[in-house]
C-alpha cells in the first residue's frame, strides 16, 4: 500500500466521524446562520477545536451559493484545513554542526515516544543519515529493551547505561561516541513521567545543560510526542511541556486508532509548533513528514489526488 493510502486508511476513523457530524447539514434550504453554526458545532464535535472550527465556519459562510452540497462542503473544508495545517507542516531538517544534530524526544508514557524515535531513525537511515540512539529513559527496563529492539530492526546502535542511571550521562556519552563514530544524529529517549513533573523537569534541564556544555546549539530540536487519541488531553500536554521543556516541534502518533484526528487541526491553529511527522500505525514505515493538502483531504473524506 502507498504512503497516501494508508494516510487516508489512518484517517478513516476521523474521517467517518466529521461526515456523521455534518449529516443533514448540507440538504437544508439556506445556508443560514443557525446552519453555519450547526457546522461550527459538528466541527468543534470533530475535534477540530474552536478557532479552527470558527475560521471554517467564516470561509464557508463567504461562498456565495445559497445552498451546499456534500462534495462541495467537504471541498470547502479541506482548502481550509489546508490553509491551517500548511504553515505548521515543516519537515524535521538535520542542521546541527558539529555533528551529532541532537534530537531529544519528550512526552508521557505510552504517547508512542519510543516507537516514534525508532520510525524516526528508520527514515533518517533511509536519508542517509547516521543515527545513533540514546536510551535516556532509565527509569524503565522495559523503555530500554524497546529501544534495543528498534535499534537491531533497523540497525542503529543504541548506548545505554544502568537502569536508575543518570540520563544526563547518557546523553553526554551518546555526544563523545556519535562524534567518535562520525553519526549524523542523536536521538535520545526520555522518561515521560508527568506525575512526578518537577523532577522530570530537572531531568531535562539537566540534559540541556550538559548537551549546551559540548555545544551550545544542542539539542538542536526537542520533540513533543502526542498520542491523538486522548484528544483533548494532548493539547493540555502541549501547554505543559512547551516551556518547561522548550519544545520545538510536535510529532502526533497513533492517528490511525482514533476519530479523533481532527485535535491535529486543533494543535496546529492553536500552537503554530512546526509539526515534523504523523504516525499511523505501528510498523516502521508508518510515520512520515505530513502533507498538508493530504492529510486535509483525508481528513474531509476526499480521495488522494
Ligand atoms: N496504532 C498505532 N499505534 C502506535 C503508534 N505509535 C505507537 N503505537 C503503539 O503505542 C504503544 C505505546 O508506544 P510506545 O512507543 O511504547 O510509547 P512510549 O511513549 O515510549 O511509552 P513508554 O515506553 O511506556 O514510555 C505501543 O503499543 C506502540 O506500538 C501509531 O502511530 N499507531
């Protein structure tokens, strides 16, 4: 299957649910204004959020034709996803020199943190880049065996340390042996327990402080990763970890399990983060930078192009 069929597979779930909200919408006599809210409601239903909802609302309310039909809702409404998602829609680019380019992923347990850096390293691999992993999770055994096991699969060495370590210790080893070894990139895992915030916080300062000290531009990007299927609960993540922990761009996995694809539009007008990468499914290949014209197609249940 290509890329684009298994975007829009991923977001049939989404999909399906925007057209259910919007059912019977487009057959009333006028595009009136308790129409144009019924759709912002179906919208906000979807997802989408409130901004974007209410920009869709605006675009649709300026057509001039009295009355609307299915396809030309669906059309209407992925031009304007587009317009959203485009500007926020930014491949990851691996600019850091001196190498290593350092990229340290952050997010809750269970977002898909470790499964993303594995897909991530798969795609850099396949770029051409020399990818070293760093198991800063020492919290979890488990964290640490997951990322041996992407390692071998797609043949990225992994450097870890003892379980209860030291992370910052890691990620300062994981510098000297990408530097020794000539790998382009770092990617390092974190743990992701929020309920103890402060320490995971200086964990991270941590991290930071010691990467500046080897060069004062690393970590060159700092990924939050976000499970779309806890829907509004990844955008109250977003606000957490945005400053605490200087995020610099958003990966948003398990896309194709959820309705709920529509909160990718909500991230993207509310925060304006570069979104690097979707993922939707399990497998290696299941991550990729976003298109924004695709993914709004899909999203408004339009074939791929
Ligand atoms: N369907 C689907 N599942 C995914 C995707 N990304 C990750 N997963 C699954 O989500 C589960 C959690 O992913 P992990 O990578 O272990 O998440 P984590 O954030 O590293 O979690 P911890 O290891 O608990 O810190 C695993 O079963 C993954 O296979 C995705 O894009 N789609």
């Amino acid at each position: 299957m290509s890329w684009l069929d298994r975007l829009r597979g991923g977001f049939q779930k989404t999909a399906d649910k925007v057209a259910d909200n919007l059912t019977g919408l487009t057959s009333r006599a006028a595009l009136d204004t308790s129409t144009l809210e019924d759709i912002e409601e179906a919208l906000i239903a979807s997802d989408l959020g409130p901004e974007a909802s209410h920009r869709i609302r605006e675009a649709i309310a300026r057509q001039t034709f009295e009355k609307l039909d299915e396809r030309g809702l669906r059309s209407i409404l992925a031009d304007e996803i587009e317009k959203i998602l485009a500007p926020v829609a930014k491949p990851l680019q691996i600019t850091g020199f001196p190498r290593p380019h350092v990229i340290l992923v952050i997010g809750v347990n269970g977002s898909g943190k470790t499964t993303t850096i594995g897909k991530l390293a798969k795609w850099l691999k396949e770029e051409d880049y020399g990818v070293l992993l760093a198991a800063g999770d020492t919290f979890r055994a488990a964290a640490l065996e997951q990322l041996k096991i992407w390692g071998d699969r797609i043949g990225a060495p992994v450097i870890s340390g003892k379980e209860g370590g030291d992370a910052a210790g890691i990620v300062f080893d994981g510098v000297k042996q990408a530097t020794a070894t000539g790998e382009d990139v770092l990617i390092v895992d974190t743990a992701g327990r929020l309920q103890n915030k402060t320490h995971l916080m200086e964990e991270l300062s941590k991290i930071r402080r010691v990467l500046g000290r080897l060069n004062p531009e690393a970590p060159h990007d700092v990924l939050l990763v976000l499970d779309a299927t806890t829907g509004q609960n990844a955008l109250a993540q977003v606000e957490t970890f945005r400053d605490s922990a200087g995020v610099t761009g958003l990966i948003m996995t398990k896309l194709d399990g959820t309705a709920r694809g529509g909160i990718l539009v909500a991230a993207a007008e509310k925060f304006g983060l570069p979104i690097h990468a979707i993922g939707v499914g399990e497998k290696a290949d299941d991550l990729r930078p976003f298109d924004a014209r695709a993914v709004a197609r899909a999203i408004a249940g339009l074939p791929p192009e």
